[in-house]
C-alpha cells in the first residue's frame, strides 16, 4: 500500500518537474539501468520524453530493461507514437489473439499499426506476444516514418545476407542509406530479434536525425562468411527453462539470435567460462550453461562436468557434535569419497575445502562461481534433542529461482540412492533456504545424511565402510541425475 501511494506521488513529482524544468534536467536518472553515460542514454530518454517508451517499476526503482527483447505488440505502439499517428478505438479486434477488453492500449497500438500495413499477419493473428524480428522491424519503421523505399531499392546492399530477392530487401536498404540501421560484420540477420534497447535507437534515429548513423557507401556486395556450426557435437544442451535466450555471441548483451524452451535440445560445440557455444539451427549461438542440463553422448555421464562438493562446516566450527565425533569430520570423509569417484569418471571436480578448515558460507558460494560450477552439492550431517530422529532428507532452496525443477531431481536422485545404498529411513526431500544453496542457481543441493544423535545412524556414519556406501550413493545419484 504505502509502495503504491509512494509510486503516485513520485509520478506526479516528475510530472511536475517535466513542467519546470528542461527536458534534460527531467531525464536525469529516469531509468535505474540507464545512467547518463550510457550510449543509449540520449535517445532513450528522448523517447521517454515523448511518452513513446515506459519503463518498469521493480523494487521501487524504474528499470528500462535494455536488454529484454522487444515485442510486435510493444514496437507496434512505439511507431506508431514515434511517427505521430496515434491509437485507433477498437471495440471488436481484427486479430482473434488481441482483446480490446482485456487490453484496450494494446489492442488500439495494433489496430493502427495493421490500417498502415506495418506488420504482416495471417490467419487473423497479430503475434503481439511474440518477439519482432530485425526484418519485420525494418518494415514497420521504413513503412512508419515514410522512408523512400523505391528509391533506395535500386541501391546495391550492404549486408552479405540480404539479396535483392529478400523480402524485407527494399526496407532493410532504405534503413541503411538512412542512417537508421548498420547491422554488424557486414551481416543484417534479419531473423535475430531486437532488444528493447536497440529498438529504442532505431525508432530515436528514425524521429530525429540527430541521432542518425554516418552512412558509408557501397560499393558492392560482398558474399557472407558463414560460420556454420558442426551438425553433431559430443555434447547435448538440454534447457532447463522456457524462454531462454540464444545469443549471437558470448555475453548477455549481444543480440538474440532465438529462444529454447524448457526441454529443447541443442548440441554443445564448446564451454568457455559461463557460456555454452551450441549450434543453434545450424549457426553458431551461445547460451548460459547454467540453464543447460549437459548430457554426454559418449563416455561416462559426468564427464566434464564441472561439480563442486562442499563438505558442511569445519575448522572452528564442528557442526552437530556427539561425544568425540563431529559433523565436519564425517562430512569431509563422505565428500572426498564422491570427489574420487567421480574424477574417475572424468568429471572435473572442486572441493570448497580439503582440510579441516572453515571457508565462510559466502566462500563456497564464491568459490562455485569462480570454478563455473554446473553442480553443487554440500554434505551434512542431522541432529536432533529426540534421539529416536533418523535418517537422510536432502534439501533444495525455496525461494524459487528458474532452476528449481532441477534441483528437485538432483535433490531426489541422491536422496533415493542413499537411502538404498547404506539402507537409511526416507525423510525424503525438503525445501529450506539454506544459504549455499539459496544463493547459487545452477542445481544445488544439501544432504543431511542421518542423525548423529541417532546410535544406529551413527554407527554407520562413524564407519569407514558406510561412509564409502554413503559417498558412492551421491556419486550414484548426480549420474542418475545426468544420464535421465
Ligand atoms: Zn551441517
């Protein structure tokens, strides 16, 4: 209540200030994510000035999301406002996808857009949801702002991957000769989609040419150097979630060249820090591995896989105690057991500590990160003030974040096979916020793997022999967790 009340009136404050003050000194720091010395910090707020774009209100703060694609529905309101037209009142829509009840701005944008034949549609639909592709922008902003297409069609294109006989070839060329689009590295890429940022400059230089780009001439066109990616790859990305981005190269602000949704599956080329280069469609695209399930297609299920196992407490912190044995020494046993086991099996694995040490929990938060880990475990041992409590429970993290389905299966497989393998009582899997595993999303998991106050759990966990059974039951579970 009081965060709404506090939005109104910080909207009616810039409102007035708009009134008082210059534009300039009204766009000072609209957009969290935009400051002044961003690139697109001028004609963004240029933009933003004219009511053409909004941003979003998150935590009390207005963010722009630069880097969200953009889609028909948005950009069909934002030429439409850029070239002065304005929304048409729709009682009963065109498209059987837009409900002017439901959404009456949304539905008068399209409306308007569709009477000046800027997007093309079929069957009644307008896709408003779905992302816009660099060609379908070029048409909407050439058509839009009255750009001399039949002019600029006798020009020779600048872009390896747009012949004249492509069917966006008039507009694409007449942005170009304009100063309104460049492309990169010779190439268009009239199927990547656009980000709300680079959709922002286009419509910005469209309006105004303050903004506009030099425009260098051509000579001739020049074939493309296609950097086709390898049909087959040793490696399958499986995605994890829906809507995950596909990028033209190995960082978050490059272009988005597609989406896979969870369960999609791409082959892996190769992994280079956080980002998995795959063929995307027969061209080469990145992904974030996080939200890629890595399978093998030869050799052991693990192999190269980058797991970290993080022994619970240690040093000056024993954990759950009884008599002389301690938590962190049953925890350290039972982890370099799954470490071996799992290096033999070529699995690229860290250990938050090897020694009787005690790394913080921020640490071994830090410490996956740093190696690129794609899988975290950490190993713990139960105490109870009853001591009738007994048996293995493995946790994952209830504050939801996108990978949370695959830490349930991780959570799960380990949890089943402990409880076969050394014979434990099931208390099955649970969700806590247990700080290592809260604060890291690729899968993660802790095992409590029985009660120290428990005489017959703690006979087995005490045991050099279970503690092999106990650690050979993960290793057994992250292999079931992979190869299904
Ligand atoms: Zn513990």
């Amino acid at each position: 209540m009081f965060l709404k009340k506090f939005g109104f009136l910080c909207a009616l404050l810039s409102l007035v200030m708009m009134a008082a003050f210059s534009t300039e000194a009204s766009a000072s720091q609209r957009f969290a994510d935009v400051p002044a010395t961003h690139e697109a910090y001028q004609p963004i707020n240029y933009l933003a000035d004219r009511g053409i774009i909004k941003g979003y209100n998150e935590n009390g703060k207005q963010v722009f999301k630069l880097y969200n694609s953009v889609t028909r529905g948005q950009a069909a309101k934002m030429v439409v406002l850029g070239a002065g037209y304005q929304p048409l009142k729709v009682s009963q829509s065109s498209f059987v996808d837009v409900n002017p009840k439901t959404d009456p701005e949304l539905s008068g944008f399209v409306e308007r857009a569709a009477s000046l034949g800027l997007f093309n549609t079929s069957n009644k639909r307008f896709n408003p949801y779905a992302p816009l592709t660099r060609g379908e922008m070029s048409m909407a902003v050439a058509k839009a702002f009255k750009l001399d297409v039949n002019k600029y069609a006798s020009y020779p294109s600048p872009f390896c991957d747009i012949p004249t006989n492509h069917p966006y070839f008039k507009y694409i060329n007449a942005l170009y000769y304009n100063g309104i689009a460049q492309g990169s590295n010779g190439k268009f890429n009239p199927d990547s989609y656009l980000t709300r940022m680079q959709f922002s400059l286009l419509v910005a230089r469209a309006m105004n040419a303050q903004f506009r780009l030099d425009v260098k001439p051509v000579t001739g066109q020049n074939p493309c150097q296609h950097q086709t990616a390898p049909e087959r790859t040793d490696t399958i990305g499986r995605a994890t979630v829906n809507d995950l981005n596909v990028r033209s190269a190995a960082n978050a602000s490059s272009s988005i060249i597609g989406k896979l949704n969870r369960g999609d599956e791409v082959y892996v080329i190769s992994i280079d820090g956080w980002w998995a280069k795959v063929n995307y469609k027969g061209s080469v695209g990145y992904v974030h591995k996080t939200y890629l399930k890595l399978i093998n297609q030869s050799g052991t299920a693990v192999k190269n896989r980058i797991i970290v196992i993080d022994p619970g407490h240690g040093g000056k912190d024993p954990g759950a105690v009884n008599g002389s044995y301690a938590e962190k020494r049953i925890a350290l046993a039972v982890a370099s057991t799954v470490k071996q086991k799992l290096e033999r099996d070529g699995a690229v694995v860290y250990m938050t500590r090897e020694g009787d040490t005690y790394p913080t929990l921020q640490d071994r938060v830090d410490f996956a990160q740093g190696k690129y880990a794609e899988m975290f475990v950490s190993i713990h041992v139960n105490s109870s003030s009853s001591s009738s409590a007994k048996g293995t429970e493995t946790y994952y993290s209830i504050t939801a974040n996108d990978n949370e389905l695959e830490d349930k299966a991780l959570a799960t497989n380990i949890n089943n096979e402990i409880v076969k393998q050394a014979d434990m009582v099931n208390r099955g899997v649970k969700r806590e916020d247990y700080y290592v595993i809260r604060h890291s999303v690729f899968p993660s998991v802790l095992v409590e793997l029985g009660f120290i106050t428990n005489n017959e759990d703690l006979s087995k966990l005490v045991n050099s022999n279970y503690q092999e059974i106990f650690g050979n039951a993960i290793y057994q579970g992250i292999v079931n967790y992979y190869s299904n």
